[in-house]
C-alpha cells in the first residue's frame, strides 16, 4: 500500500473520530436541559385561577400573565398578578402584585413585588387602599398579612406603618408598629 494512501486513511480515521466524539458531546450536554424543563409541570399566558366556596360561589379570581408549575415542591408561580375576592354583602377587594405563588391544595397566596390592595374599609367614605412589598393571602379566612412596611390611604388621609393585618371580610385593618399618620382637611 502507497504511503500517501495510508495517510490518507489514518487521518479519515481521526477526521472521523473527532465527529462521533463532537456528537456524542452534544448529545451529553442536551440532557440536563432536558431534565430542567422535565421539572415544569404546566405553564400558560393570560390564565385565571377561580377559587369557589362549598356553595360552588366564586371566592376569588386570579390572574396571571404567566403561571409555572413546579411539581417538585407543588408550587404554581405567577407573574403580573391580578386577583379579586369577593366577600359577602359585596364586598371587594383587588390584589395586584408583579409576582406570585400558591402552593398547590393550600389555601395560602403570596404576593410580592408592588404589592396594592383597592376595596371598601368600615368606616371610610370612599375607597381604602394598602401598598406593601409583600403579602399573605389566606383565601380560607380572607385575612391578608404582612411583616413588612405598609401605606394605607384612606381617601385623603394616609397611614404608614410595619406589619399589616387586613380582615377584607370584616373590612378591617390593623397596622402592627410604628404607625405613623397624617390627616389633613
């Protein structure tokens, strides 16, 4: 066999090599990606949530530019968030937040990131209105909290303060600490 042809198949061979071992390695590095979007369960655009009671009545509304669901630790995740619960004797209230989640058969949402509450307090001519950054929505009791600093306006008037407890079914509000206010005329 000539020397020229045996270079020539010595170096097919390695030519060839090289492009099994290239394939092979795409081939390992597309399965993690693979198995990351195993791990979400379902996902959509422009979705509502309806919650109803025992008597088959809507609780609240939620939606959603976008929901995730990881099944993995049961939990849905929520972007630009808008939620409405309806109470007895019509009483509203609107939730809006930029992100969410709710754990999958629990009663408890979370809402973060520009948090405002819009509704009718007792008491109040007008509309009451809350701001927080973060919020705990027990659809069950309809009692929503949070830890963190909250403004609440009451028409013209405007508390601020840290810690938030809000019965939106009795329509009443509790500020827990450094409540400060200003009511004006």
């Amino acid at each position: 066999m000539p020397r020229g042809l045996t270079a020539l198949i010595v170096i097919a061979i390695v030519v060839g090599s090289a492009l099994l071992a290239q394939q092979r390695f795409k081939r390992e590095t597309a399965t993690p990606i693979q198995t990351q979007t195993e791990q979400l369960g379902y996902a959509a655009r422009d979705a509502e949530l309806v919650e109803t009671g025992d008597d088959g009545r809507p609780l609240y509304r939620l939606n959603a530019a976008t929901i995730r669901e990881y099944p993995k630790d049961s939990t849905v995740q929520l972007d630009q968030v808008q939620m409405t619960y309806r109470g007895e004797n019509s009483n509203q209230w609107a939730l809006s937040a930029e992100h969410g989640s709710v754990r999958e058969r629990d009663e408890h949402i979370e809402l973060h990131g520009n948090v405002r509450g819009v509704g009718v307090m007792s008491g109040v001519t007008g509309q009451a209105q809350f701001l927080t950054d973060r919020l705990f929505y027990d659809a069950k009791t309809g009692i929503a909290t949070t830890p963190d600093p909250v403004t609440l306006r009451l028409g013209s008037r405007e508390l601020t303060g840290t810690g938030l407890v809000a019965n939106l079914k009795e329509r009443r509000f509790r500020l827990e600490s450094k409540v400060h206010g200003r009511f004006t005329p």
